[in-house]
C-alpha cells in the first residue's frame, strides 16, 4: 500500500513538473500570426457575448476597426508578452475600467516556489506616486527610508516617464475620464513594471535626491535576516518556559481581541495598516475623519456601527469621508455605509442589465476556474441555474438581474449622521467608492474636496466578472458581466464624479507632509467657526 501512494505521489509530481515546463515554454515561444489572429478573435467574441455595455463607449464600427487594424499589425511572429503590449492599448478602448488583460506568468516547480516564498524583492517594498510628470517614491516598506521622496530617473536604463506613457496606454478608466491615468499610473507602476518585464532577480534604478543623483540595486533577499544561533550540538537546547493556566487564558484572550480588532478593521498584513479607519482631528470632537482604503475585506458592520455611534454621542459637527485612493469592493458594504450618511429614503442601485440569464454559472464555469470548482458548480448547477432565472428577466429587448436586497427602497439607519459632511476623492477613486460618490453628489449630500473619480458617475460594468484565458497566448482576460448603477444619471455620459473644490496635491505638500486636500478642508471648517 506504501508503495503504490509513493508511485502515485511521484507520479503527480513529475506531471507537475511537465505542466510547469509546458507552460514556461509555450509563453515564451514565438506564436504564429495566425495563431495570434486566432487569440483576438477568441477574445472580441467573448466581450460580444458577455459584455452587457461593449458598445457604451465607443460605437461598434470603431471597436471593429480596431481590432481588426490589431491583426493586421501582427505580421511577424511573437512572444505572449510582447502580444500582451500590442493587445492592451487595443482593449482599453473599451473605456471600461473593470476590463482588463495581463500576461501570463512563468510558473515554478514546489522547490523553487518554496524558496521563492522566503525571500521578497526590494523593489516591491517601494510605493509611487506620479506627480507634475515625474515618478516618486512615496513610502518604502523597507528599511531605506531615505528613499522616500526621490524622484525616479530611469530603471535598467530606461527613463522613468517612457516606461510610464507607455504603461497609460494599457489600462482603462471609466468612460472618458483622464483623472485616473496619472493616480492609478503611479500606485500601480510595481505591477505595471512586473507584467512589462517579467520575473527578474534585480533591478538597477536610478533616483534624483535635489540636485544628486544615484544609483541602488535592488535584489531578491530574504524576508527576515535570521540571527546567528549557536551550535545545536556542542549547546543543549533550552526549552521555553511553560505558562501557568492563567498565563495561558490571557494569552489566548490577547490573540482573540487581536484577531476581532484585525478583521473589523480589516487589517493589511502586507503593509501592516488598516483598511478601515476612524478618529477626532483635534482636541474636541466636533471634527471626525474616516479613512476608507477599499470595501473589500473585514467586518465592516461593527466598525461602521461604533463610529457613527461615536459620531452620534459627540454630537460631530463635521465629518471627512476619504475615499482617496479606494479602488472599490462590495456592494454590500457601501449600500451599509450609505444608510448612515443619507438622511432620506433611498434606492441603493437599479436592476443590473445583464447578457446571459445564468451570470453566476458563467462566472463559475470560466475556463481559468480550477477544476474542483467546475465540477462543484456542474453538481450544483440546478440550484445555481433556477436561482439565476428567478432573478433575471427581460425587458426591452434586454436582460436584467434583480439584486433585490439592494434596489428595495430602504430607510436611512436611525443613527444617521446628519450635519456637515466633506468627502474627500480623486482619480483612484474607482467602482465602488464611485458608486458611493454618485449618491452623496446627486443628493448634495457632501462637499466634494479633490479630483474627478475615475469610476463613471452612470455606473459601471462590474458585480460578478468572467475571467478568460487566449488559448495560445495564455493571456488572462477580465470582464464585468453586470451593469452596476446608481438611480441618479447625469449628462453627457462616461465622466466621474467631479469635485466641488478641484485640489491636486503637489510634490512641495508631500515632501512637507502636507496632505493637501485634508488641509483645505480643515481650514475651510475653522474658518466658519
């Protein structure tokens, strides 16, 4: 019996091992252009038969023309990456910012992934920011802080602001929106740089510090630099001190609380912050401040119930939302949110126009789910099916689906906060934050202190998303399969939610530690006191 498990364990493992060697190689093989038409095709028939608003944007002549002109500017042969950056420019015209490719990734075999998951690569402890045409660093995770608000020449030799142009052409915002290009350019350029390039092992960037400039090379390095230990065999181990039953009780009631605090706040292990966060500017509390990174993790329920009872029992005169750099999450969460800042009835979002009657089983059954996944969904399928036609139907000649807990007229919370409220935004401001921003805007609920959202004030094509794979290309594509909007509408279309004080933040506020829009806000709110 021992035997046959061991043949059975090598086995798996030695086709492991080929699937790996496979896939490496067919991404870095040169594709055949007719096999590379084959992938385009692939890919604008599925937009056609998933996208609900493919056209919302930009007319069908124009999006037929494009890619048909992609084809034809594929004459020679090429790699999966190198077709990823002539594909990108191509998607974005979509004007949509939920769809989205990226290249695929060079796989590693479990000893190599093993090593790799103790060591992290410098570079990727750094953040940026793109600000009067120029790349900074923002923050840097590691222990180099004097980095922290140089400015980026080049990388490997390329100019810092060629590297960025070029990555502005491979995203999308919402509509016709610009704000998001220079925001989403700069906090994203790890990622963007990653797909441009590849795995890489090091890095030569250069920085501008005022009038110096220098040179760093970053490496892939070990997590934690380990100490040296005396030598296990000439030193007898000293085993740890066991704790008393009420060192013990304490201990786990500690790693309780922590746990409950980390997952109400929603806790960022990776960069050891909180997603949610909530305080008084100022030695009263007549001025609250909620800092909102994303709506995609934690129990938000019991963080947003504390602070508007904080909220209601200081009798806050003034409250600062910051939605600065939230790329979005769930609906659920801001439909949560919004009964505590609205202080009338509302009806959080309409029907969803939808392509397919069983949105849910395509999301499911994409051919980038794993197989355990398919499987489950194909046993479960009469369920999931009968739900999704309960949920759909058509009108106009169109489908939509009823997320019936979140289009019912509803009433604000009965701890509501009513007086004066700012709300802080700008071009990373995205789907969720958006969709958010579109009912405070439209109710005049709030002053709106920043940029123009990247997310679309009309709404946009989200909610559940199909993931697809390119057959040769092994390129990963995302789409929205859902129409995701507000009631409220405004014209002309395919535009974000605009500020009523337009404040961009400068280089001279940062190096300072000025946070620019924060600061107009709280002057403006001591000067009518």
């Amino acid at each position: 019996m021992k035997r046959l498990i061991l043949s059975i364990a090598l086995l798996l493992l030695l086709a492991s091992c080929k699937s790996v060697e496979k896939h490496n190689k067919q991404i870095t093989t040169l594709h055949t252009v007719e096999d590379l038409h084959k992938d385009v095709d692939k890919l604008y028939k599925q937009l056609k038969r998933h996208h609900p608003r493919l056209y919302q944007y930009t007319s069908k002549i124009d999006l037929d023309f494009k890619f048909d002109s992609l084809k034809n500017e594929i004459r020679t042969p090429m790699t999966s990456r190198d077709f990823y950056k002539m594909l990108s420019p191509v998607l974005v015209n979509v004007r949509q910012g939920h769809v989205s490719v990226k290249p695929p990734e060079k796989q590693f075999k479990r000893k190599e992934r093993k090593e790799l998951q103790e060591k992290k690569f410098e570079f990727y402890d750094l953040d940026f920011e793109f600000l009067e045409h120029k790349l900074w660093v923002k923050a840097n995770r590691g222990k180099d802080s004097t980095l922290v608000g140089n400015e980026v020449i080049s990388i490997d030799g390329e100019p810092a602001l060629n590297l960025i142009n070029s990555y502005k052409t491979r995203f999308a915002s919402d509509g016709y929106n610009t704000t998001m290009y220079n925001r989403a350019v700069g906090k994203g350029f790890p990622v963007f740089y990653y797909r441009d390039k590849g795995f890489l092992d090091s890095l030569k960037v250069t920085f501008k510090s005022k009038d110096s400039i220098f040179t760093k090379i970053f490496r892939r390095v070990e997590k934690e630099e380990k100490q040296d230990e005396p030598d296990s065999t000439s030193i007898k181990k000293v085993k740890p001190k066991k704790l008393a039953g009420a060192e013990k009780k304490a201990s786990r009631l500690s790693k309780r609380k922590t746990r409950k605090e980390h997952k109400k706040y929603g806790y960022l292990a990776k960069r050891k912050q909180y997603t949610r966060n909530f305080k008084f500017i100022g030695e009263d509390s007549t001025v609250a401040y909620m800092k909102i990174r994303s709506f995609t993790n934690g129990n938000y329920k019991k963080f947003y119930q504390e602070s508007f009872k904080k909220l209601d029992a200081a009798k806050t005169k003034h409250f600062i939302l910051d939605l600065r750099d939230n790329g979005g999450g769930r609906i659920a969460e801001i439909d949560y949110l919004y009964a505590y800042l609205t202080t009338k009835d509302y009806q959080f979002i309409t029907e969803s126009e939808i392509n397919s009657r069983v949105p849910f089983l395509k999301y499911l059954m994409s051919n980038t789910s794993p197989n355990s996944l398919k499987v489950l969904s194909g046993l479960l399928s009469p369920i999931i099916v009968t739900h999704n036609l309960l949920k759909t139907k058509k009108k106009d000649d169109k489908l939509y689906y009823n997320f019936k807990r979140h289009s019912k007229l509803k009433a604000p919370n009965p701890v509501n906060y009513k007086d004066k409220l700012y709300v802080l935004i700008n071009g990373n401001s995205f789907s969720a934050s958006s969709l958010l921003s579109t009912h405070l805007k439209a109710t005049k609920r709030a002053v709106f202190v920043g940029e123009e959202t990247g997310g679309a004030f009309n709404g946009t094509v989200a909610g559940i998303y199909k993931y697809y794979e390119l057959p040769v290309s092994k390129l990963k594509v995302r789409m929205g399969l859902m129409q995701i909007e507000a009631p409220q509408k405004q014209h002309p279309d395919g535009y974000g939610i605009k500020p009523d004080i337009q404040i961009t933040p400068t280089v001279k506020d940062r190096n300072a530690g000025i946070d620019t829009e924060l600061e107009w806000v709280l002057q403006d709110i001591y000067k009518t006191e």
